[in-house]
C-alpha cells in the first residue's frame, strides 16, 4: 500500500507544493500555532532521505571533486550573488524581499533532486555526495553569506540559525548515514519505500504551515506578487541554465550533467521556509514559500528539456547509423 502512495505522489509532486501553499494560506490563523511542528517534521525528512547515503560512494566522488566544487561554487557563491544583484536592481528599497531573494538562493540543495536525477539517469553518487557535503556546511554557509551579503540591514540570529540548521540538516543526515554504514546499505532498500510517502506527506504539512504564517502577505493578489512570482521563476531558472553551460563548457558527460542541473537548480525550498519564519519578520518568508510554488514544475520543466533531447539525440544517432 505505502509503495501505491508513494508512485501516486511521486506522479502528484508538481501539484503538491503549490496545492499545500494554496491549503496553508487559506487556513490561514488555523495553522499558523503548529509552527513548532516544522523543525521536527524536516528532521524525519532529511532521516528518512538520508539512510540512502553512504560513505563509499562519497569517498569515491571525493577523487575527482570539480563537479562537488562547481555545484557548491553555483549554490552559494553564484546564485546568492545573482540574487542580490536582482533584487537590488528591482527592489532596492525593500529589504526584507531583499533578505527573501537571497535566501531562497543560498539555502542547500534539496533532498527531492536525488529523485529527478536517478528519474533522468544522472550521476547518484555525485548528487548524494553534494547533498552529503551541502547538508554539513549548511549551518556555516547560510548564516555566513547572509551575514555577507545583507549585513546588518536586516537582524540576523546567526547562533540560533545555526543551531536550528544543525539539529533540523546535520544530526539526521548524519544518523541516516550511520545507520547505512551499520547495515551494509540494507535498511535503504527495505525502509525508504515505506518513509518516502510520509516524507512526502510531512513536507506537504510543513509548507501548509509556513503557508498560513505568511497568509496575510499572500492573500491578496497584488501587482508585487505577481512581479515577485516572475522574478522567483527568473531567479531559478538562471540557476538551471548556469549549470547547463557550466557541465557544457567543461565538457561533462550526460550523468555529470543531469546531476549539476537539478542540484544547482533545486533548493531545500522546506528548510529555507522554516528559517525564513522562525527567524526573519514575516515579509521576508514570501519570496522562499513563492520558490516552493514553482521549484517542482520547474524541475518537471528541466526533465522534459533533457528528456526531448536525449529523444532528439536517439534519432539523430539511428539516422546516421541508417
């Protein structure tokens, strides 16, 4: 039964963000005092995404580490810059968007871009091996470039920041991977099918709840929403094109590739909502639950690109052979 749930969410994942947004701003008040419940929800997330990694595929990543470095470089030098420079540009006299944009853009790599990349047949070890390093550095990285890049414009609790990162990223992770280690990559097989369907069900409430925090900011269809939309779309689609000419230029094989695009393109969109609201004023929680809306379509979007391609390649290989 929890494999049919699974493949029937596996099919709905584009929906099941934005439908969990539209559920959560709707509620409204009704869900906002289960924000409590959001840290905890994440940490089974990342456990249960976790328990596939282990340290020999990562170890074996680590004797050619300039894709591992290229994607880090892309997640939290390039695309946080990017970020910036939009939002200065568009909104420069408003901080906490500012704040948003540059957040969205800085927080890892989600956990869910393991799935799109084994879908299109890219390189596991490798995006395992970045969500293993992305997910370590995150209580670092995240409170560091936002300390960089927004100073003091905006109040930063950067020790409960990062301490929020490390019990909700780091400890799970890293219990997820110890437990591979301890049964030989046994329990992957036996247990992620039963916890990926409520992985996906708690992230689902996770984003319903973050949803209803920031109600009052997404209620109301307004002229700036709907810009912020374009430029949250903008914004993550420079990140899959930047990984496509990045793999391109550097002459990357298929696999490489597909890993870059998706792990550069997909972010813990869950996470950075809960660190938008938990520690920033409600305004700057909108740009990242607007990033949840589109980051699966998007995904779905980058899939059918390489899809079409890979098809278009076929053809041409069987007429040149013909």
């Amino acid at each position: 039964m929890l494999l049919a749930v699974n493949r029937t969410l596996n099919r709905m994942m584009p929906l099941i963000t934005p439908l969990s947004v539209l559920t959560g701003v709707l509620c409204g008040s009704a869900l906002s005092s289960y924000t409590y419940l959001s840290p905890w929800l994440f940490a089974f997330m990342t456990f249960a995404g976790s328990i596939s990694l282990g340290f020999k595929d990562f170890v074996n990543v680590l004797k050619k580490p300039l894709p591992l470095f290229a994607c880090l470089f892309i997640l939290h030098i390039a695309m946080p810059l990017v970020a910036l420079g939009l939002g200065n540009m568009l909104y420069h006299a408003d901080e906490f968007t500012i704040t948003g944009l540059v957040l969205a853009a800085v927080i890892p790599t989600g956990v869910s871009s393991f799935i799109w990349v084994s879908i299109y047949k890219g390189n596991t070890a490798l995006t395992l091996s970045i969500i293993l390093i992305d997910t370590l550095l995150a209580p670092f990285v995240v409170p560091g470039v936002l300390s960089l890049l927004i100073g003091t414009s905006v109040e930063l609790d950067t020790g409960a920041m990062m301490s929020s990162l490390f019990w909700m990223i780091v400890v799970p992770s890293l219990l997820g991977m110890v437990l591979n280690e301890w049964t030989k990559g046994a329990v992957a097989p036996v247990w992620s099918p039963r916890l990926n369907p409520f992985s996906k069900l708690f992230m689902a409430a996770v984003i319903m709840i973050n949803g209803s925090v920031i109600s009052p900011y997404l209620a109301d269809i307004s002229l700036y929403l709907v810009g912020l939309a374009f430029v949250i779309v903008l914004l993550a689609s420079t990140g899959y094109a930047l990984c496509f000419l990045t793999a391109r230029v550097l002459r990357w094989n298929e696999a490489d590739e597909v890993a870059l695009i998706f792990n550069g393109g997909m972010r813990n969109i869950s996470a950075g909502a809960v660190l938008a609201v938990s520690y920033f004023p409600a305004p700057v929680a909108v740009p990242v639950v607007l990033g949840m809306v589109f980051q699966q379509l998007l995904a779905s979007l980058a899939g059918f690109l390489l899809s079409h391609r890979a098809k278009a390649r076929h053809t041409a290989e069987q007429t040149t052979a013909a």
